[in-house]
C-alpha cells in the first residue's frame, strides 16, 4: 500500500482561457487524486495543478489583446481557478509561475545546482522557434515549412543562450524507463520515448535574452539573460513543495512525484528533459508519467478556425459539472485519442446517469420508502441465501477465478467484495478510469437484471421476508457503487449516501452496513434530456 501520492497536472499556458483539454487532464488527475485519498490518509495526498505564465506565448497574446502582461495572465488564471472550483477539483495547492515569493527561489535554486554540477554552458546556435511549442524544433518537425503541431511558421533565431546538457543525460534515463523505475504509460509511450533515447538528444537553450523575452525569471548571475520557459515551468514540481527554500517540510513529505499526468504533446520535455534537470541535481526521479491522448471535436482537432472548439464553461453550463466529470472519464480511454461530440454526449448522459444509474437508485430508494417505511436492515443470512445474485451474474463471472461454478450463488455483498472492488482497484492501480467506470456500469445493469428477476414490486405481496433481503441487497449494491463512483462524481456519491443514509465521510465500514435509512430526493439525479 503506497504511504502518500503526489500527483500533478501540467501547468497550463495563461495565453487564453481554459479549453477542453485542460479540463481533460485535469478531472483525470482529480479523479485519480480522490481516488488515492480513500485509500491513504488524505494528508498524505498532494494535489498540484497551476498556470505557466512567461514565455513569449502568453505575451504576444497579450499584445495582441492590447492589454499590459500581469493583468492579462491574471484575467485568464482567474478563469482556469473558476473552472476548477465549478468541476469540484480538488487540488491541494495552485501554482503560479509568477509567484515571486514561492516559484522564484526554488527556480533558481535548481538552476544553480545544474550549474554546479557543470550541466550549463554558454553557446550560440541558430535555431528554429516555435512559440506554440515554446521550444526550438528541427526541420523534421516541419510540414510545409509550419510546426507540425501549430500550424505557425517558426521563427529562425540566432542568439547566445545558456545551453543544458541533456546529451549527457539520454544514456543514464534510457536504462531507468525501461527498468520501469520511471514508469510511462501507456507502453507505446515508454517505447516511443525509448527509441529517441536511444537516438540520442542534443543539448537544449535553457535561455533566451532578457531583452527579447523580459516577463520571466532572471537567471541567476546574469541578468541578461530570462530563464527558458520550459525550465522554469519543470520546476513546478518542486517549487510547490518549497524545494530549495526554508520551508521545504513538504519537498521532505511529498518528492519525489507519483505520478505527472501529461498530454501527449509535452511528454517529451516530462521523459527526457525533466528526468536530465533531476539527476543533474542528484534529486530522485518521479515515479510514473501518465501520458494521456487529445480530444478532437467531431474527429477534428479543435481549432477556431474550424469553428468546433468545445467553450468549457458553456458545457458546464449546459449539462451539469458531474455529467461532464464523467464523459470524460467514461467515454475517452486515456491512453488514446477520443471524440466529443453533443450526441454521443447526450447519449452517454442519458443511458448511463439518467436511465442507469438515476432511474435505479431512484427504483430501490422508492420501493424501500414504499414497502419498508423507509428502513431496512439486514436480513438473517439464511433468508439472503435465498435471494442469490443469480445466473444472471455470468457476464462478471470470469472475475471469480476461484469459484466458477459458484457465481449462480452470491450474493451482493460478497460479489462486491471479492469480485468487483478487486477488479476496479486493479484498474484504477493501472489508470484505466475509463475501463472503471464500465466495470461499475456493467454491475449496475446485473442490478437492474437483478430487480427484473426477483420483482420485488410483485414479490411484497407473497413475501415480505424475501422482499426485505432483495431490496437490503440492492440497497447495499447502490450504496458501494456510490462509493466506487465518488472519485468520478463526488457530488453524486454523496447523493446517493445521502439517500440511503449512510454517512459519506467514512470509508465503507468493515463488512459493508446492517441498515439503510431512506431520504427520497426531492430531484431526480440525472433528469432526462431530450
Ligand atoms: O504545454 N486534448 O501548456 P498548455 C487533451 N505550459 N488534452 C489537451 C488538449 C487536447 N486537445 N489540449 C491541451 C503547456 N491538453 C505547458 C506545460 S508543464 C511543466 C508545462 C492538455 O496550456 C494536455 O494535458 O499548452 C496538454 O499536455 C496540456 O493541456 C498542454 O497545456
């Protein structure tokens, strides 16, 4: 069992408002967060995410906008931290890279140990820029003369500039990803990063001259020159904790990093710079990168030209924080790329949250009110065996690799037991949310299977004490899957405690609950759209 989980988002660029993207990644990591703070003491979780705010990006778009630098980032932090607040994110910290007092330090800090450890060396070579990567590329990056990834012209710079030596790291990270001490996934990832190592990398310009880019962080001993945005946002990571400062009691707690969670298009700078900086500075690597695909809209990349870039507030807006939450979750796999599109979000929402879920804790939640005067409890053992989660449980059967011919006769509990929440830690462990989520939607329709075979509706009328057992079993089965849900829906979970009432703070206490207490909601959860 892990002791504390640090886990990180990247910091996003301030060059306009969030995107769905942004979003994307960041309901990953809150999803993975709040999954770990139910397995580990929750001060034991540290959540990061924040804004990269130098760089000639965020400039020119200030420019642009006609308004001056700070008020222009501040405008748009502003906006990713109201986002965050109305998607329930949980994040323990937001950091800032302009922040003077907390960022600075541990920047510079680190610069100096590269310095020491003779990893940092003046030298003028012309390259090619691209400020959508803010990064030199190579004429392989190039289609048409454009950034592959921009579609922007990249600009020919030649300057003197603080150079790292990342050379002399690639044959040291190389053996260290494939021995899996930094772990990448998914592995098509490791081995994309693997075949590059092994290629060997050039050194990087880890400055740019103050005069051209003077909105970022002096490097130290020489005020001419701003250090590379790159190298000052890696540093994130660290200056969150204090790394470099007095007060570095949580760099003590917290480093190394358990997890980055990054989109495919920084994972680069995440693999090979970042781990270079580390050992440069003898500190120990992260332990895993989660390298997430990218969103298109209606297959296509989004982009305001083509008019189908998905606006975040207005979806939220639209359909509800969880319903949001949980497409993402639910309909991307993070390991490739996925799609969203209105109609397949309305069908999600409406099969999966209002007829599946809604509809059936609704169902249990009434019955129970209706025939049990709003209380149950658990009946004698012998009557539950009398009411086995049936044949109809087959489609989880190949979970249970002890028992096979047993799966006619479980019941709910145990299934969820020894079946189910074995299975979905196992995903969770290896970051399938999304293959989560389906095993959670796949028990919910042996539920529904479950109600359709006992018919408690019918069965009140010949047999009280059955009927009890049934709707004390579907009962304990909505309350677990609340549970397995909140990292997803934390709102919803909550709810469904709530209905049932079964306190929300507490983990599942040891062997599940004796007694449901029903507050029907005055709202359906998931009302239908049409
Ligand atoms: O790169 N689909 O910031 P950024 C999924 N500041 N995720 C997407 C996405 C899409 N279409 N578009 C963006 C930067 N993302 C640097 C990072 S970290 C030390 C510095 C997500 O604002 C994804 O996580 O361009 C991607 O890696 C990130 O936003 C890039 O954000």
């Amino acid at each position: 069992m892990k002791e504390k989980f640090y886990i990180t988002t990247p910091i996003y660029y301030t060059n306009a408002s969030p995107h769905l993207g942004h979003l994307y990644t960041t309901v990953l990591a809150d999803v993975l967060a709040r999954h770990s703070r139910q397995n580990i003491k929750e001060q034991n979780v540290f959540f990061l995410t924040g804004t990269d705010e130098h760089g000639a990006k965020n400039v020119k778009a200030a420019e642009k906008a006609g308004k001056n630098i700070k008020e222009f980032i501040d405008e748009n932090v502003a906006k990713f931290q109201e986002l965050w607040q109305k998607l329930d994110i949980s994040n323990d910290d937001f950091i800032r890279t302009s922040d003077q007092k907390k960022h600075w330090p541990t920047v510079q800090f680190l610069w100096k140990k590269l310095e020491e450890a003779g990893d940092i060396y003046k030298g003028n070579y012309p390259g090619l820029y691209c400020v959508g990567c803010e990064a030199f590329i190579t004429k392989k990056d190039l289609v048409d003369g454009k950034c592959r990834d921009h579609d922007q012209k990249p600009e020919l710079i030649e300057e003197e500039n603080y150079f790292f030596r990342l050379s002399k790291y690639t044959k040291k990270i190389e053996p260290l990803i494939k021995n899996n001490e930094l772990r990448i996934i998914p592995e098509t990832r490791k081995n994309e990063i693997l075949a590059l190592l092994k290629e060997g990398l050039e050194d990087v310009s880890f400055s740019r001259p103050a005069k051209d880019i003077s909105w970022g962080i002096s490097v130290p001993g020489d005020a001419s020159q701003t250090i590379y945005v790159w190298a000052d946002a890696l540093s994130n990571y660290l200056s969150a904790l204090g790394y470099g400062t007095a007060d570095n009691e949580k760099f003590k707690k917290f480093w190394p990093a358990d997890l980055h969670i990054v989109g495919k298009d920084i994972f680069r700078f995440h693999a090979a710079i970042w781990p270079a900086m580390l050992l440069s500075a003898k500190l120990p690597l992260p332990k895993a990168i989660l390298v997430h695909g990218f969103i298109t809209a209606g297959g296509k990349k989004m982009s305001k030209t083509l008019g189908n870039v998905v606006d975040p507030f207005d979806l939220v807006e639209e359909q509800g924080a969880e319903a949001v939450r949980f497409y993402l979750a639910k309909a991307i796999s993070p390991f490739e790329d996925g799609d969203f599109t209105e109609e397949k979000f309305k069908k999600i929402y409406n099969g999966d949250l209002a007829n599946g879920l809604g509809n059936f804790v609704s169902r249990v939640a009434a019955m129970i009110a209706q025939y049990f005067n709003g209380i149950i409890s658990k009946p004698d053992d012998s009557i539950l065996a009398k009411v086995p989660f049936l044949h109809s449980f087959k489609s989880l059967a190949h979970l249970d690799n002890q028992t096979n011919e047993k799966v006619e006769g479980f019941s709910i509990p145990y299934t969820i037991e020894n079946l189910i929440r074995p299975e979905y830690e196992k995903l969770m462990e290896g970051f399938e949310l999304h293959s989560a989520l389906n095993l959670v939607w796949q028990f919910l329709a042996e539920l529904d299977k479950y109600v359709q075979d006992y018919q408690p509706f019918k069965l009140i009328k010949t047999d009280q004490e059955k009927t009890q057992a049934v709707l004390w079993s579907l009962a304990f089965g909505a309350v677990s899957v609340a549970w397995l849900i909140k990292p997803f829906l934390p709102e919803t979970g909550d709810k469904i405690l709530k209905i049932f009432g079964v306190p929300s703070t507490d983990n599942p206490p040891a062997g599940g609950w004796q007694e449901f207490k029903i507050t029907l909601p005055k709202e359906s959860l998931f009302p239908r759209k049409d």
